[in-house]
C-alpha cells in the first residue's frame, strides 16, 4: 500500500490541459519542514546581520562621542591654561597692591596654595580607569588643576579684600589728618608751653597758632571730619570744633561768622567760618588747635610747608 497521497490540480488557463501532480503525504509534509526551517533560517539571518549593523553603528557613534569628548577636554585644558595665565597678573597686581596698603607680600610658595595627603585620590580608583587609563589619567590631571586655581583664585580674593581693606583704612586717616593751613595769613604766634601772653602780660601756655588775617577771611576744615562745637567760647570767642576720627580734633577760635553748625560733615577746604576777633585778642586772626587723644600738639607739624606764611 503506497499509503495516503495528495493531488493537486494545476491550471494556467482555461484553453491550457489541466496539470496533475501527485504527492505522497510524508513528502508534502518534508516539503513543510523544509520551507519552515528556510524561512527560519532566513529571519534568524536577518536578526542577526540587523544586530551586528546595529552594533556596528552603537560602536561607530561611541567612537564619534569618545573623540568629541577628547576634543572637549582638550578645550577644557587649554581654558585651564589660560586661567593660570590670568591668575598670574591678579597674582601680581596683588602683590603690588599689598605693598601701597603696606602689607607684608604673600610667600610665592604659599600662593601656590598646594595641598597634599590621601585625601586626594588616586587615578585608579576611578570606575573609567579599566575601560580608557589614559582618559582617566587626563581628567584626573585637570581636576587636581582646577582644583588648584580654585584655591588660589580664592586666596587671592582674600589678599585683595585685606589689601583693600588696609587702603580704605589708609585713605580714610589721610583723610582725617588736618593737612592745611585753615586761611590764608600770616603766622603771628607759635605753639608754646609758655607764651607772654599779649593781654594778660604773663607767661602762660599757648596751644595753637594764631594766623593774622583780614575779617572775613574765609577759614578752612583742614581734613574731613564732624562738628562737634560751633559757638561762643570764652576766651576764644566765637569757635568751631571738628572730630576728625583717628583721635583727632581741631578748634578754630575768634572768627566772625559761623559757617557750619554742630554735626554737619565736612570735607578738606570747606569753609567752615570767617576771620575776626572775638574772643580775647588783639587784632583779627585765627587761633588754630590740633589735638591728638586730646593732647594739644604743634599744628605746624601737620601743616603742608606750602601753606605756611611768616
């Protein structure tokens, strides 16, 4: 017994003989496997020729992004350069700022503001050190770069704040310091500890200067500073007193006019009066006081010679 076949019935068209092909049902059903296993065949072909070009590709766009990333480095590493190069004249100019303020210079060796101990790290302890060492070892070298212009950036912001701090201070007490003859005159009397005085007739200290001028004449602060008295005094007449910080203070005697009254600022030059004679005295003049921590001193040594007329 041949066992079970198939027919199958073949037209190509109506005037064409009919076609008859008979197979066997083991036959068609190797036929099955067969096309089955071809078709397989083919799509595992397909998945995995997809796979490689897909791999190819990933491999092909990780190079790409590797290079931009080494070119973004490079980048980075130049700028550091850069940076260390701009440093360098802050570094100077610093050092040329702390020697107006009067400060000691910072020790070349402290601006380096290195560090050191295990607290730094090693290049190996990165996670990218078994797939790309040289990479590794180039982040690691600017990282410890950065790191260090950032401690450096911060000392010298810290030198330039004192230094600036030390200049304002200076400025401030040059400021302060009265500097100036308060008018223009003549000097009639010196400091003394003891002076015949012109009205008493006796000895007797004389704790200022007295500038001859005529009434009127307009009478100057001599620094920057506060008003702490602006009225009659006796003996002195009509007087003006400034604080000027810095212990120092300045009264200005026998004047005409006030100009300034109690706590109004005032500035080097400002008029702060006018020449006269009230008070106890002679004639019209200035009489001039410098006190430092209240001790009267010789306001000639802090006049500008220019200032002086004999």
């Amino acid at each position: 017994m041949t066992g079970e076949r198939w027919t199958f019935l073949v037209m190509r068209g109506q005037d064409d003989p009919v076609r008859q092909y008979s197979v066997s049902k083991r036959t068609l059903k190797g036929l099955a496997w067969g096309t089955g296993a071809a078709a397989t065949l083919v799509v595992a072909s397909a998945i995995i020729l997809g796979a490689g070009s897909a791999t190819r590709l990933k491999a092909k766009n990780l190079e790409a992004r590797n290079v931009a990333l080494e070119q973004e480095l490079t980048d980075f590493q130049d700028r550091i350069l850069t940076l260390e190069s701009t440093l360098d004249d802050v570094a100077s100019n610093d050092a040329h700022f702390r020697n107006l303020a009067g400060l000691e210079l910072i020790d070349p060796e402290v601006m380096e503001a290195g560090v050191g101990g295990p607290g730094l790290g090693i290049p190996e302890a990165s996670p990218l050190w078994t797939v790309d060492s040289t990479t590794t070892k180039s982040i690691f070298a600017t990282s410890y770069d950065l790191s260090a212009l950032e401690r450096r950036a911060r000392l010298l912001s810290e030198s330039l704040d004192e230094a600036t701090d030390s200049v304002m201070a200076h400025r401030a007490l040059l400021e302060s310091t009265p500097s100036i003859l308060p008018t223009r005159g003549w000097l009639s009397s010196r400091f003394s500890q003891s002076r015949m005085h012109p009205v008493h007739n006796r000895p007797l200290p004389h704790e200022g200067i007295d500038v001859s001028a005529p009434t009127g004449t307009p009478i100057f602060a001599a620094a920057k500073g506060r008003v702490i008295r602006s009225g009659w005094v006796v003996g002195y007449g009509l007087t003006v007193e400034i604080d000027h910080g810095f212990g120092f203070t300045t009264l200005y005697g026998h004047a005409s006019k006030l100009i300034v009254a109690v706590g109004d600022e005032v500035t080097r030059g400002d008029v702060i009066a006018q020449v006269g004679s009230t008070g106890i005295t002679t004639a019209p003049n200035l009489h001039y006081e410098v006190s430092v921590g209240g001790v009267p001193q010789d306001p000639a040594n802090f006049i500008l010679p220019d200032y002086v007329r004999n």
